[in-house]
C-alpha cells in the first residue's frame, strides 16, 4: 500500500505548475492589456487638459496633447526600463544568470537605438504644434525660455546622447541618459500640471501640493520599491528557473 501510495503521489499533478502554466499562456493577453491601459490613461490625462485652454500657457497647451503625453510615456517608459535594469545589475548582480549576463547589453542598446528614435519624433510635432498654432512669440518671454530649457535639455540632448551611445557602445552613458530622460517627463508633467497652469495669476492663487501630499508620493514609491526588492529577491526575475529554463525564450 505505501509503495502504491508513493508512486501514486509521484504521477500527481502539481498545482502550483499547472498554475503557473496557466499564467504563462496568460501572458501574452495581459500584456495586450497592460499596454492598452497604460496609453489609454496617457492619453487621456493629457487630453483632460484640452477643456482649460485659457488656463494653460500657450507654449504647453496644444490640442495634440493627448498625443504629446502619450509618446512622452513611451519614452519614459524605454528610459525606466534602461535605468532600473542598470540599478538592477549593480544591486542584484549575484541574482543574474550566464543568459541574462550575455543579453543585458544588446537589450539596453536596442531600447536606447528606440528611445533616440521616439524623442527625435516627439521633438517634431512639438515643433509642429507650436508652428500650426503660430505661437513663436511666445518663445521670447521668460516662459518660452523656460520651454526652451525644457525642449532642448530633456529632449533633445537626450536624444543625441542615446544616438552617441548607441554608436559608441557606451552603455554607462546610455543608462545615466535614462535617468536623465525620466527626470525631463517629471519636469513635463509638472509644467503641464503646475508651473504652466493658472501662469496668468500670482503664485500666492496658484496651487502647490501640500507637505502631506508629497509625502504620500514618496511613500507609495518607497512602497513600490520595496515589493520590487522583494520580488527580485524571492523570484526568477533576473534569472531561469531550474524547472522551466526550456521555456523561456
């Protein structure tokens, strides 16, 4: 009986491979949703935007808008993925395997060939906009020095540095431009959202995020943070799993 009994347990099922099958044929469809949810929401918040023309600076409202937060996301998104892998690499590297060591370079000079190519574009309809628009008075007040700045630091040389990097191979310039990249689409959003918007009134009627709003901000982040840390740590993200290399592409 208990030998019976061993091999019956031997030729069980598991569940936890069956579930795990299930959401590996599952990945492809959550991944079609998690893109269509992502541009969805970047397009409409840019385009929440379009109903308060006479509240946001001229330079900054277009009626591309929605086109404008989108493709910005894309390139947020291209540059987060270059710099939280090169965080990940530094702090994580005991965790990665042969596979992901050989791949992590050409994976970076792939995304950052993409980044260089989306900012290049993005740099063209913000150009297109401000001259279907016929806002280039507007570029020689403080704001447009401001937008300016904006355009030149956050896109533009971004862009070049990403295309540098690419030809040379310099992959600590390319992962350093992602950060750099991440911090003009915050700066975008803040201009979008703050600094730009109400322009016409003094600062004292202007909004500012209250102390506690920005420490929820840092705290969901730090939240965020650490769940990834605990993921990467506990699970094969950085590496295969004995049990499933032959699976992985």
């Amino acid at each position: 009986m208990r030998q019976g009994s061993t091999i019956e347990a031997k030729g069980a099922p598991n569940p936890w491979k069956e579930l795990r099958n299930l959401v590996h044929r599952l990945t492809l469809v959550l991944t079609i949703i998690g893109v269509i949810l992502s541009t969805l929401h970047q397009s409409s918040l840019g385009a929440l935007f379009l109903i308060a023309p006479s509240k946001l600076h001229p330079l900054w409202y277009s009626s591309y808008l929605p086109i404008y937060f989108f493709i910005s996301a894309v390139i947020a998104g291209l540059s987060m993925v270059l710099f939280e892998g090169a965080l990940c690499h530094h702090f994580f590297a005991s965790k990665l395997d042969d596979a992901h060591k050989r791949e992590k370079d050409e994976v970076a000079l792939g995304f950052a060939k993409a980044a260089s190519w989306v900012l290049a574009g993005y740099f063209a309809i913000k150009i297109i906009g401000i001259a279907v628009d016929n806002k280039w008075h507007f570029l020689f007040t403080g704001y447009g020095l401001w937008f300016l700045l904006e355009l030149s630091g956050f896109v533009v040389l971004p862009g070049l540095l990403y295309a540098a990097g690419v030809k040379k191979r310099r992959l600590r310039l390319i992962r350093w431009t992602g950060g750099w990249t991440i911090l003009g689409v915050i700066l975008n959003r803040l201009n979008v959202c703050n600094i730009a918007f109400n322009w016409h009134l003094p600062s004292s009627e202007r909004y500012f995020p209250h102390w506690m709003e920005i420490f929820i901000t840092i705290f969901l982040l730090t939240c965020g943070l650490i769940v990834f840390r605990f993921i990467v740590t506990r699970m094969p993200i950085l590496y295969s799993h004995p049990d499933y290399k032959d699976t992985h592409f």
